[in-house]
C-alpha cells in the first residue's frame, strides 16, 4: 500500500506535489483542532462538574455540623408557630400593622386582604399596602412589624422618595404572615 502511495507521489509534477501537502496539512490541522476541542471541552466539563460537587460537599457539611441547630429551629417552630384559625387572620394581620403604623406616624392607605399560598412548610395570609412618612419612623416601623416570634415578613418592598417632599419616603408593601402548615400538629 506505502508502495502505490510512494509511486503515485513521484509521478506528481511539482505543482501537484505542493497541493497535496497543503490539502494533508489543512485536513491535519482540522482533525487536531475538532479533537482538541472535544478534550478542552471534557476538561472544562469536569472543572465545572468537581467545582459544583465540591460546592455541594460544602454545603452538607455546613448542615452535619449544624443539625442539632436546625433540629432546635424546628422544634422552636412547632412550639410558637401559630395556626391558622379562621377567615378573620388577614383583617387581624392588617390592624396589627396598622397598630404599628401609628407609634410611628406612618400613614397606611389602599389596604387589601387576602389569602396567600400555602407550602409544605406554612401558609399565608396577606395583606397589601401603600404607606408613607418619614425615613428613620419608615425604618423602626418595618423593623417592629417583622419580629421573628410574629412570624409577619415584608414579602415585597417597593420604596421612593416622595415627589412633592424629599423628607418622606412612600412605598407600597406585601406584608404576610407565617402559619403553621395543615399537617403539622402542635407537639
């Protein structure tokens, strides 16, 4: 075979000589570039594929050396996490707001109820507002209305500076309260 390769070479004039060889290497260059590829893209994959592994190893030992925390957080939860009890609970969730609004002279308007979802871990009431006043009574109002033992969260916050006063910041609020899943009996 090397033999009618090397025959058919020498009966080439030297034109054709230099365009076989051009047209072997362009084709060697392809095959190492295609093969090149594959292997720096198997490495690339791998790289991303440890660091996300490792990534993971680091969380679960963050969580093994945090059970008995979590496992405290959990019963901490099942004791003092309240039920939902009736229809009442967003009307309930909206004075308690209100209550706190008014320590710090922050003016509630637009107020609407509702049920929210409901998750394997709690479920929702929730009521939407617009409130304004000034930045440091703004702050102290959002701070005593989401202390953790109320289980109430701001789930959406969308806050501006008030065109006409500069002094005052206005902002309209998803306020939700936290109960206790359906399944979960009380321990």
């Amino acid at each position: 075979m090397m033999e009618k390769l090397t025959a058919a070479y020498l009966r080439m004039n030297q034109r054709e000589r230099m365009m076989t060889l051009v047209i072997v290497a362009i084709l060697f260059l392809l095959i190492n570039i295609f093969a090149w590829r594959i292997v720096l893209g198997s490495i690339s994959n791998s790289g991303r594929q440890l660091a996300a592994r490792k990534s993971t190893r680091a969380e679960q030992v963050v969580y093994m050396k945090e059970r008995d925390l979590w496992a405290k957080r959990e019963q901490w939860l099942e004791k003092t996490q309240p039920e939902l009890k009736g229809e009442g609970e967003p009307s309930n969730l909206l004075e308690q707001v209100r209550q706190v609004a008014g320590k710090y002279n922050i003016l509630i308007e637009n107020p609407a109820i509702g049920s929210g979802e409901t998750t394997p871990t709690h479920q929702t009431v929730f009521a939407s507002i617009e409130a304004g006043g000034h930045w440091p009574d703004l702050v102290h109002f959002l701070y005593d209305v989401q202390q953790p033992d109320a289980f109430i969260v701001f789930e959406n916050v969308n806050l501006a500076v008030d065109n006409n006063d500069a002094t005052i910041m206005r902002g309209k609020f998803k306020v939700a309260r936290w109960f206790a899943p359906v399944q979960r009996k009380k321990g």
